[in-house]
C-alpha cells in the first residue's frame, strides 16, 4: 500500500495537468456565469476564469407551509380570509404606536407570509367611532403604514403588502363602549392574491 500511493498521487497529478480542459457545455462554457477564455497577456494561450462564487447557503425552506399558514395548499381566497392565519394588531386611542403585543403578532405574520412567499396582502387600518371621519381616515392609514413599515424591517418585501384605510366605516365591534372601541382600534390583515 505504501508502494502504491506514490504511483497513485503521481498519476492524478499527471493527469490533472494534461492541459486537457473538460468538456464545454451546450452553452459554451462549463461552468455558469465563467468568463470565456480569452489570450493571456503576453502568452498567446487561453486562460480560464474561475466563476465567482455565490453564497452557498440556500434559504430556508419550510417544506408544510400549511402547517404555518393553516390553510390547505388548494384553498381559496376567500377560504384562507374565512379562516385567516393572520392576527389582526391593535392600537391604543388615538395612536398609531406599535406596542409590545401588536409587534409580535406581526411577528407572527411575518412568519405566515415567510412561508408562503407569493402571498399579498391588504392591511386594513380601522378605527374606533370617535373623531371625525377625515381624521379616523387618516389615522387609520396611518395604523396600516406602520404595520406595513414593521413587516418590511422582519424582511417582508414591500410589494406584497398593501394599504387602505376605512376609518370608523367597517367597525369589528358594533357597539358604543371601550371594549368595542378597543377590537375596533385595529390593522386587520386580508389574503388579497396567492
């Protein structure tokens, strides 16, 4: 064995430097994106260019994205909205500051949205009854434009998301007291394209 592995390496090594390139591919080249040979300075002989590399980690891949997103692979919008893998995020009155709670339930949408890559979304601003309705429009938009802002900072890419505000027009709650008021201060989430 100890005789034999000098021969071994000599003769990889002679074949490596054969001169001999490998194959090229139906595109031209053997490796994608190399350079094509071209003289080297002075020498008259081609010279071959690496590739460059790319990052070899692949992204995850999340393989049940039913799992996280809880709707079959087959559902329609309208089923997905039904019964949405989304959490609505709520606001204090009169603000459009994300708290503790509403930054992880976007959280949790992001992770929603991760899963399913070619999902877009609408985020609906809304508003309690109080105010006029030229300022619950306005805050409204305003609720939407922060979700959407924090979504975009967990990696979320901007033209998958969508706003629109509907002040106090579509209330979650009908009623007239702070418990009302309280689901009604919201950005509600809605599968709009998959």
């Amino acid at each position: 064995m100890k005789r034999l592995l000098p021969s071994l390496i000599t003769f990889i090594t002679l074949a490596a430097c054969s001169g001999n390139p490998p194959p090229a591919s139906p595109g031209g080249s053997p490796f994608p994106g190399a350079v094509a040979p071209g003289p080297a300075a002075g020498s008259g002989s081609a010279v071959r260019q690496v590739p460059a590399l790319v990052d070899p980690t692949p992204p995850p891949i999340i393989s049940r994205p039913e799992a996280v997103t809880g709707a079959p692979l087959g559902a329609s919008l309208e089923a997905i909205n039904d019964n949405s893998p989304f959490k609505p995020v709520f606001f204090q009155y009169d603000s459009d500051t994300l708290g503790d709670e509403a930054r992880r339930a976007l959280a949790d949408n992001a992770t929603v949205l991760q899963a399913s890559p070619s999902w877009v979304v609408m985020i609906e601003g809304h508003c309690d009854e109080r105010g006029t309705p030229e300022y619950n429009l306005a805050l409204g938009d305003r609720r939407a434009l922060a979700a959407k802002t924090y979504l975009v900072s967990l990696g979320i890419a901007a033209d998958r998301i969508r706003t629109v505000s509907y002040g106090k027009e579509f209330p979650f709650d009908p009623g007239h007291d702070e418990s009302a008021w309280t689901l009604n201060r919201r950005a509600h989430f809605m599968l709009t394209a998959r």
